[in-house]
C-alpha cells in the first residue's frame, strides 16, 4: 500500500516575478523613438558572467565543509592578484579578476554560512537525534500539512533556537531550524518566543537549517511579536475578514495577490495554478510587489514627485510589502526582485540598467544567503526575470512589426519568463505546461485590479469594516476572472505533457530552450509562422484527435496510471462511467477522467479506505457530478473514511455501504458484490490494527471484491484482498471465472494460487506505482499469473491499461 511520511517541504513556493517587469525593464524615460518603439539598447553583460560564476561556487560549496570554502577563496583571491599584478588590464583580464574576487567572496560567504550551521551543540545533538528543550523564535508562518498515511494532519514551521537544554548542559545558540509539530502548534505566530521540548534530528548535507525539530506537544507562549509585527497581523486579518463572504476560491485568492497569504487557497486552485504556470501569482514574488510599484509610481508622479522623490517612495512601498508580507527568506527575495524592477522604472537605461542590476541583486542575495543557490524559487525568480528583461523587449519588437506595442508587450513578457523556467519547471514537477503563456495573457488584465483594490481593501479595513467588505466585493470579481482562466485551463485535455525530469530528460528540454531563444524573434516577425505556431500548440492542448490515439474508441474498463494504487473506469456511455477507487492523487486521478472525457460519475465504488484507493476523491469531484458513493462496511483507517464522509456532505453525495452478494446495474454495466460476507470489529481507538502494507490486515480483507458483466467480458475486480480473505470468497462456492483480472494488492507476493487459478482470466491487470518502496508487483506472483497462462500488463511499466473487444476478441491499449 502506499504511504507517505510527513517530511517537510524542500523550499519555499517557488515564485516567478509578474510579465509587467518586462514592459518596464527596457523603457527609458529618455530613450530615442524609431518607428513608435523603444529603441532597443545593448545588453550589459559584464556583470552576469560574475554573477554566473559567484552562484555556481554557492551551488558546490554549501553542501562542503568550511574549509573547502575557505581554500577556494583563498586560491580565488591569490588568482585575481595574479591577474591584476601579471597581464595587461584588458577587458578580458578586467572581467577574469572581477570573476576571481567574486568567486573568492562567494566561497568565504558560503563557508561561513556552513560554520554558523555547524557552531553550538545543535547538529551534534540531532546526529544523535537527542531530547532536547529549547527556547526559540518563530521564523515562519505555520503551515498544516496532511499526509496520504494514516497519520494525522501536521505543522510545519521554520524558527531559530536562542537557547538549547540537551543531555544536562544549557547553551545560548543563534541556530535554524524546522520544526514539525503536532496540530497544536498552527496558532503559533511569527516573531513569537516560545518553549518547547522535542527531539532533534538531522537534516540533508546543504540544508539551510541546522536540524529537525520534532515536537508533539504543544508549546509555551512566552512573549508575542513585535509591534510593527501585530500591526501586520491586523492588516492582514483585515483584508481575510473583508473577503470572508465571498466564495471559497475568491476569499482564498485575494489575500495570495496581494500579500502572498495562502492560508486559505483551496488545494484544487493551487494545482489549478500549477498547471497553467500561475502559480507565481498566490505566492509571495515580485508579481505582487512589482503591481504595487507599477500603481504608485505613476501616482506619484501625477502628484508632482520626482527624480529622488520617486526613489523614496518607491522604497518606502518596498519596505510596507516586506512588513505586510512578513520578512521571511521568500518576501525578502521578492523584495529585491522589486528593487530590480524599480531601479528600471525610474531610472534612464532601463534595458541596460535592469541587467546589471539583476546580476548585482543575485550577487547581494547569495552573499547574504548562500543557501538559495539551491533553491528553487530563487531561480525561478531569477531566470524569469532574466528572461523578461533579456529577451522580452526582443521578441516585443519583432511582434510589434504587424501587431499593437500593447498586446506584442503582453504576449512576449510571460512567453519569455516561460521559456527561461520551463528546464527548472520541468526538473521539479516532472511536466510541461503548454497553457501557461496564454493563461497568464488572459489573467494579467485582472491581476493588476485585483492586488491593488486588494491593497486598498486592507488599508480600509482599519477604518472600516462595512467599507473594506464592499472593497472587497469589489477585488473580488477580477480574481473571479483569474480563477476561472486556472480552471478552465486546467481542464484542457493537453494543458500539461509529461516530462523526464532527470538529467538527460531536463538537459535535452534546455537545449530546446536555447534553440527557441536563439531563433523565435524571427519566427515572432512573421504572422504566417506564428498563427501556425498557435494552430500547432491549440492542436497538442485540445486534442481535438485524440479519439485516433486515447482513449480508443469503445474501451470498457481503463486502469488508470494512479502511482501505487487503484484507480478503476468501468464506461456506461457518453460522458458517464463508474469509478472503482480513487488513487492517492487527486491531480492524477482527475487527468485521467479528462482524458477520458468522464464528466458524470453515477457510482463511486470505494473497495476499503487506505489512502491509495481514497486519496484521490477530490480529483473525481473536480468538475464533475457524483450520484453516489458505495462503500466497505468496514470503516478503517478512521481518519480517511472521516476526509471521504466529510467531502461526500460537502459535495451533497449520498454514502451506502455495499451489501453481500447484492447485484447492481447501471446502463450496460451490472456487478455483483462476492465481498465482504463479513466484517471484522472495528478496533476501539477507531483506528487500523495493520499500516497498510502489512498482508493481511483488516482493511485489506474488507476490501469489496465485484463480478463486473459489460458488452459480454467478466471482470473480476478485488481490491487489496489478501489469501485469508481470497480463500473465504473461494468458499462461498460463487463462479469466479473471467477474461480480465485485477489482481488483488498491487500483485504483491500474497495470492492464494487456487484463488488465481480458478478465475481463469486471459488478462492480469496489475496497478501499481514505479520503483515503488513495496516491491510490487512480486517475482512470485508474477510467475503464478504466467503458469496460470494469462497475459500480464503492468501500470508501472505500460502506463494506463484500456481493455476492449476487437472483433469479438478481447485486446488491450496503453496509454503512457
């Protein structure tokens, strides 16, 4: 059975700066007009390749020891003397010492960041993963995170240990770390002190912390947060409050523009978001600090400020968005990517001054925080702006050759950012989103109103809160527009493909890239190959052929590609189908109801309750009506029968339990329930007496095991049954025979054999996750179903399985 532990997110969410930033980035105010444009001026590269350097040094070093930092950089600085002493200064040698001396500081950074990590008893107390108690201060905001096990939900939040009591010795430290908490700490606040008691842990060579903390009870309030801190709060809660009754996704979204406040985001918009690359707009980036700038400047030029009067209150908003949106690693990067933006929008050699300044924030940021090297939000920071700044007024002016400056400034910023991400998108979510350009086209005319009426909204809050509702009313019909572009976008059957994101998969995607970059600009000049172009993407993301390819036409039972679990499609007709388990992931198991067209969902068969055949409940509640929920009587895990009974009411669905040996139809599909005939005593806590990979456990042998008769094949479905309960079915004497099989538990190694071989299927279908932790499918069962003479196919290895009769014989499709 699936499982996953509750570990604690690698990064912040990675965040990409607002396609705005390259309509500014290039513009002069004093530039030369040709032609209604901007001229374009030269790049000023001299200090990206120091840049470039000074972050791959960070890249290597962190994981290091110290001294390794410390030899570097002095080898790198006796090299710039060399340089500065021995050649000739030529722009050559000029930019070969100033790439020393970089490297040189960002190797001397990096080993004292490593030294900070190491110094006190911290790391050496979790090495032993020793009991500790501590007093520290809250870093973070907490986050509950739920996981796909049997565990209960958790807190995870980053704080700085001040004072650690370990094997009787007390030590005054200045120590980061993660703390994962029971519930009990989700009210804890930012820039509180607290006590707590926990045991220490290691954490992976190159962290930015020093230590996990595990902590189960609840902690000792000691002081609260600052002033300036509480009156952030009020502001925010402020802005929460004015939203609070406006529908789910809009209350949730309102509050991520504008400050970065993703506490009440529905899980379904952000992987809406995800898909159609708009997740840059929820989570704290430039896109919201870049709006706010983009809004106040000209303001205050209106009012008559300038020269450095733009300066001041351009960094007067920077520093309000750090406060309202909290100093934290993230706000902090997205506040220098604003500094950038800035310094563009007020400065004269926009395109010019915007690149060194970027390479200068990348140096100011690695050299305060070596860690983010490796982090994954700041080079999606990075690349996108780089991007934007670099390639956007480019491909602008190509456009702009037979379209309106306008809308050839709004297709080339987010084409560019795109572009400069997707290797690092791809690296991380293992896909490709081919809707991101067009939804953040569609969704950047709302994106401006909604953060700014959204920053109004706060501002009215503390004065009035019947003024700050109707404000909100307001923000919230431009974030209306922007949700339903994620979730429409979402909902295409081609919005994301599929990528390797491994070494040759990601590296190949990079080389594309850079031939895109290096030979767009002159497709972009040509509307012939650029309609084309459109027609080509809209062709792969519609899908309007798909039906050639998948799913083939007149399928009868998919097997859907869910990872390490079940996730069944019997089809009635038309849009319509039953599901027979959910997988553990939503977003997983709703891509394949999309692929195959599935918008009603008369029964939702649920076999037993462990995670990997319930998890992806929502995913088949994601647009789409659900008549019904049948159920096992046995209702174990406790925790995921409450998450299925909870979202059933939510979505007003019926629940049944299914009933021994009764018989069911629905169109052209009828079954019979072979099992349970009986149900074993729940145990008194409410809770499993087995994890779900132990063979055998209850929840296993309650599973519901179903004869499904469709279009004259007999499939035996069976859930996670395991041999006690396969031997029980045997006994009640029903017929077991069938074309197609789904072998019980993933295939794992215990099936009775006299089970198997009296079903005398043709086919074996076996659901199950790659490389999974279980081994499953196992050598043993996959020789029993061999000797058993049946054709064997793998989710794992063949992708999604679609049976189906071809000339009254039955045949089986893949679909990858």
């Amino acid at each position: 059975m699936s499982t996953s532990n509750p570990t604690p997110p690698p990064d912040e969410p990675p965040a990409v700066p607002v396609p705005s930033l390259g309509e500014v980035a290039d513009r002069s105010t004093s530039s030369p007009v040709v032609s209604g444009q901007a001229e374009v001026e030269p790049w000023d590269v001299r200090l990206l390749v120091p840049a470039g350097a000074g972050w791959a040094t960070a890249v290597i070093l962190i994981g290091q020891h110290p001294l390794a930092g410390v030899l570097t950089g002095t080898i790198a600085l006796l090299l710039a003397g060399v340089l500065f002493v021995g050649f000739r200064r030529g722009p050559v040698v000029v930019t070969a010492v100033g790439v020393t001396v970089v490297v040189a500081g960002m190797a001397f950074a990096a080993a004292l960041q490593v030294q900070s990590l190491r110094a006190g008893p911290v790391r050496e107390l979790a090495s032993t993963e020793a009991a500790v108690k501590v007093r520290l201060k809250i870093d973070g905001d907490p986050a509950v995170r739920s996981t796909t096990s049997r565990r209960p939900p958790y807190v995870v939040v980053r704080a700085t240990i001040e004072e650690i009591t370990g094997r009787g010795q007390t030590t005054r430290v200045r120590t980061p770390v993660l703390v994962i908490g029971s519930v009990q700490w989700k009210d804890v606040r930012f820039g509180q002190h607290l006590e707590a008691g926990g045991r220490l842990g290691p954490v992976e060579s190159g962290s930015d912390v020093a230590a996990m903390l595990s902590a189960r009870a609840a902690p000792k309030v000691l002081d609260e947060p600052s002033w300036w801190l509480r009156a952030a709060e009020r502001v925010r809660l402020g802005l929460r409050q004015a939203v609070a009754g406006e529908p789910e996704a809009v209350r949730g979204l309102v509050p991520a523009l504008v400050m970065g406040d993703e506490s009440a985001l529905p899980t379904e918009l952000a992987d809406d978001f995800k898909v159609t690359g708009l997740t840059h707009l929820s989570a704290v980036s430039g896109t919201n600090l870049t709006l706010l700038l983009a809004f106040v400047l000209p303001l205050a030029r209106l009012l008559g400020v300038r020269a450095r009067g733009l300066n001041i209150v351009g960094l007067a908003m920077v520093a309000v968005f750090v406060v309202l949106a909290r100093p934290q690693p993230s706000v902090l990067r997205a506040a220098v990517m604003g500094l950038v933006a800035l310094a563009a929008m007020t400065s004269s050699g926009g395109r010019r001054r915007a690149v060194r300044t970027l390479s200068v924030a990348v140096l100011a940021l690695l050299l305060l925080d070596t860690s983010l090297a490796r982090s994954a939000g700041f080079a999606l920071s990075v690349l996108a702006t780089a991007g934007i700044v670099l390639l956007g007024p480019t491909w602008r002016d190509a456009l702009a050759t037979w379209m309106p400056v306008r809308l050839a400034e709004a297709i080339a910023c987010p084409l560019a950012a795109q572009i400069a991400c997707t290797p690092v998108v791809a690296w991380l979510s293992g896909q490709v989103s081919l809707v991101a350009v067009a939804a953040n086209l569609l969704a950047g005319p709302a994106v401006g109103p909604a953060t700014i009426i959204g920053f109004g909204t706060a501002g009215i809050a503390l004065l009035s809160a019947d003024l700050a509702r109707l404000a909100g009313w307001v923000a919230g019909w431009p974030a209306r527009w922007i949700i339903l572009i994620a979730q429409q976008g979402a909902d295409l059957p081609g919005a994301a493909s599929a990528w390797p994101a491994t070494v040759i998969g990601v590296g190949v995607l990079t080389l594309l890239c850079l031939a895109l970059i290096i030979g767009l600009h002159r497709i972009l000049a040509k509307p012939i190959a650029v309609v084309l172009a459109v027609v080509l993407v809209a062709v792969v993301v519609l899908r309007p052929v798909g039906s050639l390819t998948w799913p083939p036409k007149g399928w009868l039972l998919v097997a859907c590609d869910v990872g390490q679990g079940d996730g069944l499609v019997l089809r009635i007709g038309g849009d319509a189908a039953i599901v027979v388990d959910t997988g553990p992931d939503p977003a997983v198991m709703d891509h394949c109801l999309r692929e195959l067209q599935v918008t009603h969902v008369p029964v939702l068969v649920f076999t037993h309750f462990h995670a990997d055949h319930v998890g992806g409940l929502a995913g088949v509640l994601h647009g789409r009506k659900v008549d019904e929920i049948e159920m096992t009587p046995y209702f174990s895990p406790a925790a995921e029968y409450r998450r299925v009974a909870e979202l059933a009411e939510l979505h007003r669905i019926p629940l049944r339990t299914v009933a021994f040996h009764e018989q069911r139809s629905v169109g052209p599909v009828s079954w019979t329930a072979l099992w349970p005939a009986r149900v074993p005593a729940l145990p008194q806590s409410g809770r499993s007496s087995a994890t779900p990979t132990d063979e055998g456990s209850p929840e296993n042998n309650a599973s519901i095991a179903m004869m499904v008769q469709v279009s004259g094949l007999r499939l035996l479905l069976t859930g996670d049954l395991e041999p006690e309960s396969q031997r029980a079915v045997l006994a009640t004497g029903v017929d077991l025979r069938a074309d197609v099989l789904k072998v019980p538990h993933h295939g794992s190694a215990q099936q009775d054999p006299i089970f198997i071989q009296s079903t005398g299927a043709k086919l074996a279908l076996i659901s199950a996750g790659i490389d999974n932790d279980y081994g499953h499918p196992a050598p043993r069962t996959l020789d029993l179903l061999t000797h058993a003479g049946m054709t064997i196919a793998r989710t794992d290895i063949q992708g999604s399985l679609a049976v189906l009769t071809t000339d009254q014989h039955l045949s089986l499709t893949t679909h990858r």
